[in-house]
C-alpha cells in the first residue's frame, strides 16, 4: 500500500471524544478520520481529548527556551 500525499492548506482537526462512547459506527468514523489524515497529510490536531486547555498551555509556556 502506498500512501498519497496531498497538497493541503490547513492541517485537519479530528474530534476524538466519540472513541469513548458505545456507538462503534461513530468510533469507526472517528477512526477512519485519523488514517485518512494520517495517510494524506501525516499529521493532524485532535479536540475532544479532555486535556484541560490550562495544561496544554502550561506545556508552551513553562518549556526551557531551546538553544
């Protein structure tokens, strides 16, 4: 299998929250949203995580300038 690369002019978002619930046709759909992403664009944001937004934006604040 080969993967295609697209040309892209925003990264896709991907809500995750419905991997959590029992409906499996919304998890596929999740799913299948994260390898279609994964295959054409290799990479691609996730909302939906439950990560409270203070400590994502801890990470960037609180990291060591690199050098």
């Amino acid at each position: 299998m080969t993967a295609v690369k697209h040309a892209f002019t925003e990264l896709p978002t991907i809500d995750i929250r419905d991997l959590a619930g029992d409906d499996l046709a919304r998890r596929q759909a999740v799913a299948d949203a994260i390898g279609r992403a994964a295959r054409e664009v290799g990479f691609f944001y996730i909302t939906g995580h439950g990560i409270d937004p203070a400590l994502i934006a801890g990470t960037w604040t609180d990291r060591a300038p690199s050098r």
